[in-house]
C-alpha cells in the first residue's frame, strides 16, 4: 500500500486465498477494495516459481504460467529470529528453522536458567507484546510475584488505510457456534472524520447476542490503531464490565473518532431481539 500511495503500479503475488487471512473478512475485502484503487493489483492463490533479471527490468514467473513484467522485484518473506550466530548449540538450544525458540509461560526456554521474548519467540512478532513480553520475563527471574500472563493483545496493521483488530472474528465465532451480533460505524457518517476528510474506513463491534459481552473490535481507516485502544480497554474489564451498554451509556466528546463507538453499538443493539 506504500509503493501505491506513491504512485507505483503494483502486482501483489499472495499464495493464500485472500490478503491477511487471519483478519475479519469484511476488513480483508475492504483493504482489497482500496489497495484497487491505488493500482495495486492482487494475484492470489498463486505462487512464485523463478525471476528473469534483466539491466532495465524484471520478469517474474508464476507456477500458473503467468509472467509479469516489472521495474522492481521485492521478495517478502516474513521474519526470522536472529539466532544464528549466537552459537545456541553451545548451551543446549535449537532453534526451528525460523530462527526461533520455544518458550512456556514463563517465557523460560528448554534451559531453564534461558529466557527468551520478543520476535525470537515468534507469534505475535509485534513490538508492542515484545515489550511487555521482556518486563514479563524480567519479573519471572526476578520479581515472582508481578509476574501475570499477557492477555489478548491487539494488532496493528499500517498499511494506507490503516487496520487494528482485537478479539475474535465472525469466522471464528461461526465455527464455536457462539451466538453474536455486529454493529457497525462508517467513518463517512462520523463528524469528525467528515472534517479530517479521513472518511474512508469503518468501525465494527461484534458482541454476544444474549449478553452484549464484546467480543472483538475491528477497525480499518486512518488512525484504526489509536480508536482499537478505546474498546481495548472495556473488553479488559471484569465483573460484567465488558459490555455494548458502556457504549450505549456513555457520553463521548462531539466531534470526536471516539463517537463512532457510541454509533456502532446503536447499530448493534438495533439487531437484538
């Protein structure tokens, strides 16, 4: 999304089914929607089988008997932990053939005098958890009792727009038969994003029918990963704390991004019985 805000014509080769196939699949489709209209051309389910490299150009060879012609080949191939001069071995470890390691709850490896967080751990390879993931390693050599276990934790994708995501999805919620509804917000009928002219992009609350319990927030447009935050914090709460109600209840700042929970959530309750 990067190359095409700039201008760039861009063939994206994806081998799976649809693009980030971990996210809700409305916000998948959306990011697919507007990565089309900045000339970014999605190929999926297909796969790379070898380049051509010319002094001009590129010519890049598809299992399917495609080939595409291009200024710039960019092979991205996710990342791996950087372990391979530590000398490991010598120690005991081994890592997998991503670099990483394997930890328990404790964050403690295979040697037990050994800690590992962050990338090197693997899942979920954000900077956000390696942070708190090395505070928590900390606490569990040197201050048991502050030790918890991380909770859920949200993700942050930056691409143009923006994506952030907490919480289950209605595939997997589908799948455990746990009965949900949505509610949703678009940005365009948000005052303030209708100021900003940031009105591309939607807020989507999916919550338990019977309860109102939220279980996941999925947000796509600019800013996603600071509105996400809002909702982060009413899932955490205990004690039937975590509940569309709040949202029903409580008065936000006009105009505000924060307003498009108080939206979504009378879009929600508008579909309860």
């Amino acid at each position: 999304s990067i190359f095409g805000g700039l201008g760039c014509k861009v063939e994206l080769i994806n081998p799976a089914k649809s693009l980030l196939s971990f996210l809700d699949a409305e916000i998948s489709e959306a990011l697919g929607y507007h990565l089309r209209n900045m000339s970014v051309r999605c190929r999926h389910e297909e796969h790379f089988s070898h380049i051509e490299a010319h002094d001009d150009h590129v010519i890049t060879y598809l299992d399917s008997g495609k080939k595409i012609k291009s200024d710039i080949f960019l092979w991205a191939n996710g990342r791996t932990g950087n372990t391979d001069k530590l000398n490991i071995g010598a120690v005991g470890l081994v890592a997998n053939k991503r670099g990483q390691l394997e930890v328990d709850e404790h964050y403690r490896t295979s040697v037990p005098n050994i800690y590992a967080a962050g990338d090197v751990i693997g899942y979920p390879a954000l900077a956000s958890a390696a942070y708190d993931q090395g505070r928590e390693a900390s606490n569990a050599i040197f201050n048991k009792d502050a030790f918890h276990t991380l909770g859920e934790f949200p993700t942050g994708i930056y691409t143009i727009p923006e994506i952030s995501t907490i919480g289950m999805n209605e595939r997997e919620l589908s799948e455990q038969k746990i009965p949900y509804e949505v509610g949703k917000a678009y940005f365009r009928n948000i005052a303030r994003a209708q100021i900003t002219g940031d009105e591309v992009g939607m807020l989507k609350l999916i919550f338990h029918f019977d309860t109102l319990e939220i279980l996941g927030i999925h947000c796509f447009g600019d800013q996603a990963s600071e509105i996400l935050h809002i909702g982060q914090a009413i899932m955490n709460q205990k004690g039937g704390g975590n509940t569309l109600r709040y949202f029903l209840n409580t008065t936000f700042n006009y105009p505000t991004m924060a307003e498009a929970y108080k939206v979504a959530a009378l879009d929600g309750i508008n579909r309860v019985f």
